[in-house]
C-alpha cells in the first residue's frame, strides 16, 4: 500500500505544481494554492483529495489510502481515532 502511495506523490510531483495549482484554481475559483504549498506537501491534505484526484486523475485511493482504503486492503494498525464535531457545539 505504501509503494502505490509513494508512486501516486511521485506522479503528482511530475504533473507539476504550477500545472496542480492551475487545474485547482479552474475547477475550483475559491482556492488559490501556490506551487511552493503544493510543493510542500508530504501528503496530500484530506479536504483536498477529490478536487486532486479531478485536476490528475491520480486516484483518491492512491493519494490517501488511509482515508479511500480498497475494500480488499487490509485494515490499518495504530490508527488513532479522532472526533470531529460539529461546528459551534
């Protein structure tokens, strides 16, 4: 699982982060991202994966497969679980 992530960072580093932050930009007006931030990212951000994964076509499950697991993956060791709540409670 890992390979295929460091493959999906690999294929997102050559599409370019001017190139990244262009395609975010035209399907999306409200987010204006830098290259240098793109270029910064060890991974990439989880509100930022779908619209990635439209810009690329780098898949959801490849960029973030501890957020899109495969259903045949195996399950993640030494996940920490976190609640999110609902904004103003």
């Amino acid at each position: 699982m890992q390979n295929q992530h460091e493959a999906a960072i690999k294929r997102l580093k050559d599409f370019g982060g001017v190139r990244l932050a262009e395609r975010l930009h035209e399907l999306d007006p409200t987010i204006r991202l830098s290259s240098q931030a793109i270029s910064q990212w060890k991974r990439v951000p989880a509100e930022r994966v779908l619209l990635v994964e439209a810009a690329t076509g780098i898949s959801r499950h490849d960029l973030r497969p501890d957020l899109y697991p495969l259903p045949d993956d195996p399950p993640l060791r030494n996940v920490t679980a976190c609640r999110v709540s609902p904004a103003g409670t």
